[in-house]
C-alpha cells in the first residue's frame, strides 16, 4: 500500500504526511485498524519513532496510539516497540513539553499488550520519573497518559513504585477526567501489595472512597478494587473504616453494576474479618445486599459475599440478623451447585450460623445436611472440615438433626 511504503522509504517530508494519513485512517475505524497492521504499517511507524525527526515521530506515535485500539495490533505493537523504548526514554528526559508528551503516549502504546518484557525495559531504562513530570503540564490528556502509562506497568511494581509515582496517582484519583481517575484507582490497585503504607501515607484511601461514593462507573469499580486491595495489605484496619469506606461500599453493594458490586462485596469480606468493622459493617446495612448477591451474583461474587457473611456471623446480633435477611437458603444452595471456594465459605457461614440455637433448626430444614454431608466426603480438605463442623452444631441437643445426619449418611446422598 502507498501509505505504507512511503512512511518506510519516503522523503522525511513524505514520512511524515504518511504517518500522519495513516493515523487519520485508523481513528474510529476497526477495519481500518486491521487492515493497516495487516498491510504491515507497524514496523515503519515504530522506526521512525526510533530514528525520524521530530514531527514525523509525533505522527508515528499517534498513529500507533490509534492502531492500538485492536489488541492484535497492541500485541504487535509491544513487540516491535521493545527496540525503540531507550530513545523514547531520552525523548521522556527532554524537557520540550511536547516531546514528554509524545514520549508518555509513544509509551503507553507499548505497554498496551502488557508483554512483561517491555515493562522491565521501560522500568530498568529509569523513565518512570520522566513520565510522572509531563503530570506537571496539568492538562487533562497529560494526566491520563501517564496514568495510563504507570498503570500499564503494574507488573513491575516493585519497580515503579516510588514516592512520586504514587503522589502522582493519587493526585490523577482526585482530579484528574473520570478515564484518568480509574486509571489511577487500577494501578493504585496493583501497587498495593508492596507500597500499601506509602499509599496510605499520600492519602490515596479518602481519595478512593471519593471516587467509590461519586466517580464514574469504572472509576468506581477500580477503587473498590483498589480499596480490596488494600484491606488485604495493609496492616492499619482503622484507617479505611476511618476514612468512611464502609457505607460507600455497602452503597456501591446495593446500587452498583455486577462488576462494581462484586468488588464492593471483597472489599466488605477483607474488612468483616475484623470485630470492629463487623458490626459497624451490619449497622451499615450490608447484610442485605450481601445475601442478595449470594444468591444471584456472579460466581466470584457469590464466594466474596459468603465469605462477608462468614465472617459478620461471628458476632450473636449479626447471626440473627443474617438469617432474618434470608441468608440460609442461598447458603445452602451454595454448598450444593457453588464452585469449590464457595462450598467451602458458604459451609463456613452455615458453621457460624449454627451457634444460634435457632438457626439450627432453619438451616437444617433448608435442607442443609444432605450436601454438608457430601461435602465431608468431596469436599476441599478445608470443606470437609467447615462441613464436618456445621453438623456437629446441628447435631448437637438435637436428636431429629442427629438422625437426620446419620440417615443422609447411610443414604450416601450425592457423588
């Protein structure tokens, strides 16, 4: 194709406006995208970000950032890109505003398909901080760059994780446009394993409340996440609750899209295995929408929001509580058709529940023992033992329980 071979061996006039006609062709149009990559546009365009002048490396790199759209085009991208990340580093370190510009996008569409080794390149090549100073343009589209840019590293987070990548992020969660704020929220996400008291410590968690109570639909999602996240690192339980976390949470449980919901429920789970948090987790109005979403969420959904109810069980008021929401029948139906974790969560739900002398008698006429039975024999080892456990509390001080335990088992219900 004529555009094609011109951005390969053209004039660097000619380059240019071929980058440049390629770009315009690619945007908003799927089958353009494919034909383009198809016809071979990559590899030229990724020369010239490598080795032309200065105009027609700004046109290349859009063109790029436009071609990946398709993620074929970003895998082939990121594979011929590996060879150009040491310039577009240099062109990083270039004060000229445009040019960091161009460098974060030229960036950003190569770490598009997430190819581990162009992430270690671009980490190693030290360009992190580079990237993080075009946030300083404040515009809208700087800001999304580079959230785009840290976020599409998260596999090296050890690597990016530095103080001001960090303060960067939280900066793009509060005020960035709502693609930043979610970007920022995932890559937040990402780093919490290795930088949760850094994060904490540049107020990311009010900033990701903020954005779990009023951010877009996916900023939402990803600060749940993100929050998620956290509550499994972070050694300071008091700081999330703190920063009102639990209703905006509980909130998005009720109110939010699958997706967002099922966050909100693992962002509940992580925080209900405190006593504390549990019963403010209940007065929250949690219970309700949790036990909704055991009973017709998404299979992850379902094992997160048993496992809240696990743990909300703990304490005598949220028992009665769980069980008045309607908690025991979904529970039960999990120990039979869920997937292996949420057989095991809801067995230990159900364990919990048993201490009430009531539910005993509700879990067991839900029809509990026959697939509590058979999980002692098929379930996970940690399945066996929950299920072992919740019928000997139904068996207890209760002869018809008890004898239903022994019948199901001769019966050798199940698989």
């Amino acid at each position: 194709p004529p555009l094609v071979e011109l951005a390969r061996i053209g004039t660097d006039d000619a380059k240019e406006v071929a980058a440049g006609a390629l770009g315009e062709l690619a945007e908003n149009n799927a089958d353009n995208q494919v034909s383009m990559a198809a016809a071979g546009a990559i590899p030229p365009l990724v020369e010239l970000v490598m080795n032309g002048p200065r105009e027609s490396k700004a046109a290349a790199v859009g063109a790029l950032g436009l071609l990946a759209n398709n993620d074929d085009n970003a895998d082939l991208i990121a594979d011929a890109g590996a060879r150009a990340i040491p310039p577009l580093v240099e062109l990083a370190r270039n004060r000229a505003r445009d040019e960091d510009l161009t460098a974060a996008q030229a960036l950003f569409a190569f770490v598009t398909g997430n190819h581990a080794g162009n992430h270690y390149s671009i980490a190693a090549a030290g360009t992190l901080s580079s990237i993080v100073d075009v946030a300083e343009d404040d515009s809208d589209w700087a800001k999304l760059m580079t959230a785009q840019v840290i976020e599409g590293l998260f596999l090296d987070a050890d690597e990016i994780a530095t103080e001001k990548a960090v303060l960067a992020l939280v900066e793009f969660a509060r005020n960035g446009t709502n693609r930043a704020k979610m970007s920022a929220a995932r890559a937040l996400r990402f780093l919490a394993q290795s930088t949760d008291i850094l994060i904490a410590a540049t107020g990311a968690i009010p900033s990701l409340v903020d954005l779990v109570m009023s951010g877009s639909g996916g900023a939402k999602e990803a600060a749940a996440w993100a929050l998620w996240r956290l509550c499994l690192y972070f050694a300071d339980k008091v700081s999330i609750p703190a920063a009102r976390a639990i209703p905006a949470l509980v909130d998005l449980a009720k109110k939010g899209t699958r997706r967002a919901k099922e966050a909100a429920a693992a962002a509940l789970a992580n925080l209900s295995a405190n006593d504390d948090h549990m019963v403010s987790i209940a007065a929250a109005g949690a219970i309700a929408p949790l036990v909704e979403l055991a009973r017709d969420g998404a299979d992850a959904a379902k094992e997160f929001a048993a496992i809240a109810l696990r743990n909300l069980a703990v304490n005598d008021d949220n028992r009665i509580s769980i069980a008045a929401a309607g908690a025991i029948a979904p529970l039960v139906e999990l120990t039979k058709s869920g997937t292996d974790g949420a057989k095991e969560r809801a067995a230990w739900a159900l364990l919990n529940l048993a201490y009430d002398d009531d539910n005993v008698v509700s879990i067991a006429t839900a029809g509990a023992i026959p697939p509590l039975v058979v999980l002692t024999r098929n379930g996970t080892d940690d399945a066996k033992e929950a299920a072992a456990g919740a019928l000997r509390s139904l068996a207890v001080n209760n002869v018809d329980n008890e004898a239903a335990i022994r019948a199901a088992k001769r019966r050798r219900v199940g698989p």
